[in-house]
C-alpha cells in the first residue's frame, strides 16, 4: 500500500460507490420509492468497512483489485440491509442512523422492510452477475455466495440480531455477550475478509489466517461501537446515544464497565494482528485498519 | 409421466419436503425460536406449486429429476419468505394463512421479520451448496441464482408488492393490475420454469417457451387467487377471504367482475399451453398443470 489509510479508505469509498451506484436502479425506475429508498440508506454516509476489508483481502492475495468491486459492493448491501430492518419499530426501533432518519421514520414501515428485502436479494443478485463472475473461476464465485450466506443467515447476522434482543432486560454472562457480537457483526466481517481472499483464489491456510482475524476485528469493531454508545458523541456518530443502557442491552461495556471494555478491545486487535503475521508484509493494510478501529471515535 | 397429476404433485411436495428438513437448522438449533418460526411457516402445508413446477420443466429438459430438488426447495424457501413479509401488520396484516395464524401473529413481528430474512438468505445458502452446486456446470448454477435474484428482487416480486400496496383505495386500470400480478405472482412462478430448464441445460429457444408459459400461468393462478378471495370457501382455504373488497385492492375481478375475470384466466391459460406446444408430448405435465390451476378451489 504506497498511500495513507485515509487516503486508501477514501479512494476505495469512491469505487464501491461507483460500482452501487451502477448496481442499483436509480429513482427513475419504477417503483421508484423503493429505489429511491434503497439508495437513501446505501448512501447515507456509511465508512464502507466491509468492503474495503475485501478489497483489502483479495489485494492481499492477488496482488490487484481487479474484479472485486461487485463483491464489495455486495456486501455493502447486506449490511445496509440489516441496518434498516435492526432500526424497525418491531426491533431497536430507532430514529436516527448516521445523522438521518431512519428508513421506516423517512418511508414508513412497509417500504422500509422491502427497500431491506430488495437489498439483501440485490447483493445476491449483483454476485451472479456477468459483470462479476466474467472475471473468476466460477467455483470460487459459488464459494464466495456460500461464504455471504452462511455468515448472513439464521447462524450468523441473523442469529445475532435474535440474541441481542433477547437479552434486553435480561441478564447476560460473557459467553452470551461474546454470542451476540460474534453473531451480529463478528460473522459478516470475517465473511467480508475470507470472501475476498477466497474469490482471489487463497489456499485454505491463508483462508484460515483471514478468518481468525475477521473474527478478533469483527468482536473488536462492535465492542468499540458499544463503548462509543456509552461515551461517544451523538453529533459526531450521527445517532443517538446511551440508548443500550436505557433498553437494559447486553453489552460488553454494560457487563464489564468501561475501562475492561477498553482492555478487551486492545487483546482482540493484537490478536487478530498476531493472526496475519504469517502474510507478511503485504497485510499491512490490515495492520492499520487495526489501528483504526481501535481509536475510531465514529 | 407415468401417473395422475395428483401422484405427480403428491410424491414431488414429499421429495420438497425432505430437502426443505435437511437444509432448514432443526428447532435444536440456537436461536430455536428462529429456527423454529422459519419451519412453521415452511410447513404449514403449501401447494409446493413453485418447487413442482422448476422440477417439471427440470425434467422435461433433462428426463429425470436428478440432483434438482435443492432448487425446488430454495424456490420454497423465497415464497414463503413473501408471504410472511407480505402478512405483517405494515403491510397486509393478514391473522391467518393456510388455516394457521401468521408469522407475527404466533412470534410477534420481530421474529416473523427475521424468519422472512432467515428464508430468503437459505435460499442463496441452498444455491451454493456443494450438494446442489456439485452435480451441475457452474455457470449453470449462476445463472439459476441469477434468474431467481432478479425474479424475487426490486424489479420483480418486492415491486409487485409495493404496487399492490400502492394502488390500495386507488383507481387502477388493466395495465395497473397486470404489472402488480405479473410482478407479484408472475416473476416468481415464471423463473421457477426457466430455473429448472436452465439448470438441466435448455438452449434460448427452449427457455422462451418456458418463459411465457410461466408468465401467463403466474397471471392466471393470481387471478383465481383473487376470485377465490372474492367467491372461495375460506374453510377450505384456510384464510379469512373477501379481504381485497374490504382493503380496496386493485384485482381483476375487482375491476372487472368475476365472469370476466374467468374469461381472463381461461385465455391466459389457453395462452400457456400455447407457448409450450414445441416441447411436444414431454411437456404434459406442464398441461395437466395449466388445468389443475383452471379449476383449483384452494
């Protein structure tokens, strides 16, 4: 990486972009509130971590970024999916998502939950494109839907968001807090890093290098957003805080106070550090999204 | 086909279900209540009809029904996922289908939310499947996850479902209410056609057939959809009925009266088995099909 990480992340922010913006029909095509709804999430301002750990991923291994774009943008998709349908009434209920309604209190509740549905069918749909299989052996393709599935389903973001409101109200031990990040987040980080790498044709060592460190970043990356609900500032993060508090979540931060938090946060990030070693140089991308999640204050 | 329409559907709802049992996580699989509410819905005793018609035109093409079945199962798991969606209180707060309480009613919306993203996230899990995927050409199977996405995607099924929710208490008119059944009901039903003649190898010619047969089937079958709510037995049906004059949906029969309506569905049957005529005498279980929806009273 011969740039800066800003400069990197900002670069790979205008790809993905591009690439979305060509996958999704714009707001002159019918049904035109839903598109318009779909975009209005896409682009509120998201920092595109999923897809520029794919994209870092697949440069890692192949040596370019040619030909994952689709794949990143994919995975932007699903995760603005799940932010929509997390934020409904039913669910978190909530009203602001970087620092703009969100898409049940702009569109109302049913264009809401179809703009979601359309964006997860959407990210499945843009990964059995021509545009993007052309370039792969199609095994590899198959693999990386397999790979976005799993970790999206009912055993993984799913599974987190069932958990999360389950403990509400309830008491939690460490295994259970550690279920739901692992789940929620954990699992399509580590999908965003291994699709990357397996679609750039990574053996299954490498493969294995890349998941434990999705894993350690994805549980780093949610604890931080728990800490940043306790003490960050609303302005900055574009949402409301100390909300987990007043709805009884299970957090880290709530479980083991905020200083523990902290220290938890640091052992995942050298852990996951340490899981790269092997790659060696060429992961120095990774090394410094490290660094960023851990002071990231947005 | 060696036997009876209702053999042929009989045995292959059988075959259906197995698949959908081994694909499904069982209830002893955390979060059970997930895994639970996703089997509810999945077996409260559908017609199959999507899953049976992409085995038919897969055999008409391939001459048996080998390694087709994941397909047929991945179909079921995308319809009931809009029903389930289609049925929560923001869209057509609909408390009974198939004789059984919906989704939210029998696990409140959150969970019924997610069993809907849960079904259709399984059925691109099933797609990619190295049980599915391994008996097949790859671009073989992209291009049936392509054909499904794009059926069940904004341009497809969710724009169907925004029309029909849109032209509620609306005036609509012929083209209005064909392009919400077409989407609705149509994109569904016809890429379960050309998803099992693609997956079996159908040249362009071949798959144009299987094409306009399932886009007027798909028209016809909502149509005596839409007559059944207006005329049917809901004993039989197992749904609350006369619920589309109540909500001021826009149907055919609606706009203009139940004997046109039959009219209708007759000449878009007639129509249907038109477009499969060159397929000759293998196509007849497609035949039998076009009468079984004709007359259908559930």
């Amino acid at each position: 990486m011969a740039q800066s990480l800003p400069e990197y992340m900002a670069d790979n922010r205008g790809f993905v972009d591009e690439t979305l913006d060509r996958f999704v029909p714009g707001a002159d095509h019918e049904p035109r509130l839903l598109h318009e709804a779909m975009r209005y999430s896409l682009f509120a301002g998201g920092k595109r971590l999923r897809p520029i750990l794919a994209i870092a991923s697949f440069e890692i291994v192949s040596g370019s970024n040619y030909g994952v774009m689709p794949l990143a943008a994919a995975l932007e998709c699903v995760h603005t999916y799940s932010l929509i349908h997390d934020d409904l009434p039913a669910m978190d209920d909530d009203d602001l998502r970087r620092g703009k309604l969100t898409s049940h209190k702009k569109y109302g509740e049913a264009v809401a939950i179809l703009a979601g549905d359309a964006l997860i069918t959407l990210a499945f749909e843009i990964l059995s494109s021509p545009e993007f299989t052309r370039n792969f052996p199609h095994s590899r393709v198959l693999a990386v839907i397999r790979d976005i599935a799993l970790a999206s389903g009912s055993r993984g973001l799913i599974a987190g968001q069932v958990w999360d409101m389950w403990f509400e109200g309830r008491v939690a031990d460490e295994e259970a807090v550690n279920r739901i990040i692992l789940n929620k987040t954990g699992a399509l980080i580590r999908a965003s890093l291994t699709s990357g790498a397996r679609l750039a044709g990574a053996d299954l060592a490498q493969l294995k290098f890349f998941s434990i460190f999705g894993e350690k970043l994805g549980m780093a990356f949610q604890i931080r957003d728990d800490l940043l609900d306790l003490e960050g500032d609303p302005e900055r993060l574009g949402k409301n805080v100390r909300k987990d508090g007043k709805r009884g979540k299970a957090t880290h931060p709530s479980l083991f106070g905020a200083d523990q938090a902290r220290n938890m946060i640091n052992n995942l990030l050298s852990d996951a550090a340490h899981a790269i070693e092997p790659l060696g140089e060429r992961a120095d991308t990774l090394r410094l999204i490290t660094e960023y999640i851990g002071q990231r204050m947005t």
